[in-house]
C-alpha cells in the first residue's frame, strides 16, 4: 500500500496476516491479526543523461545535442540528425565546454561515454 508524508516523501506499508494463535505479552494475553511495516521508498533511478543534464545545468536544447554529438558523430551530422543549422550545433557546444569545462569536442564525448558506461 503506497502512502505519502506531509513533506512529500513516499514509503510503502506491508501488512502481513498473523496466526489466530493468542500471544501473551507482560501476562496478559493479545491476538493481533496483522503485522504493519512501514519502509521508506528508495528515490526513483535516474538515467545517465538526466544526471548529467542537473549536474551542468544543461538545457534540453544543450542535452539533445550533447546525446547526438556522442552517438552520430560530428557538426555537420549532427546538424542534419536534428534538422539545424552547423552554426546551431556550434554555438550549443561552445555553451556546453563552458557549462562542462571541457577543452574540446572529443573530450566531452569521451566524458560522457565513460559516465554512460559506468
């Protein structure tokens, strides 16, 4: 049973049958009929170029051409995978080595393919 705290964290409660067998407890004699356990839910797993994305503060627009630049290759095929312009393509890259501190093109996508991969 999914439930939800004041401040907005989730956790799950587990309600668990118990035998009809009375317990005796500091002498006095109890027959529950459920256990209830409450666990918090762990956060939800976030994919590698959405952390990448909140750790540069990139743009959609930035991301999108980040993601291409490692998966198509250069400008111009980029430029064509998205159907924009070269000078698009270069003016998000120059924001991306300067929001990721990259020296270059094949050091980003470097960066990126060893954090994908990891």
């Amino acid at each position: 049973m999914p439930l939800k705290a004041q401040d907005g964290s989730c956790y799950v409660a587990h309600v668990l049958p118990l035998t009809s067998v009375p317990a005796v407890f500091a002498g006095k004699a109890y027959s529950a009929t459920a256990a209830l356990f409450v666990c918090k839910v762990a956060t939800q797993i976030r994919s590698a170029p959405e952390i990448i994305a909140r750790a540069y503060n990139l743009t959609p627009t930035e991301l999108r051409v980040l993601m291409a630049i490692v998966e198509v290759g250069g400008v111009p095929e980029v430029a064509v995978a998205l159907g924009v312009a070269e000078s698009t393509v270069k003016t998000h890259l120059g924001r991306l080595f300067v929001k990721t501190g990259a020296a270059g093109r094949p050091i980003l996508s470097r960066s990126l393919r060893d954090l994908r991969h990891r």
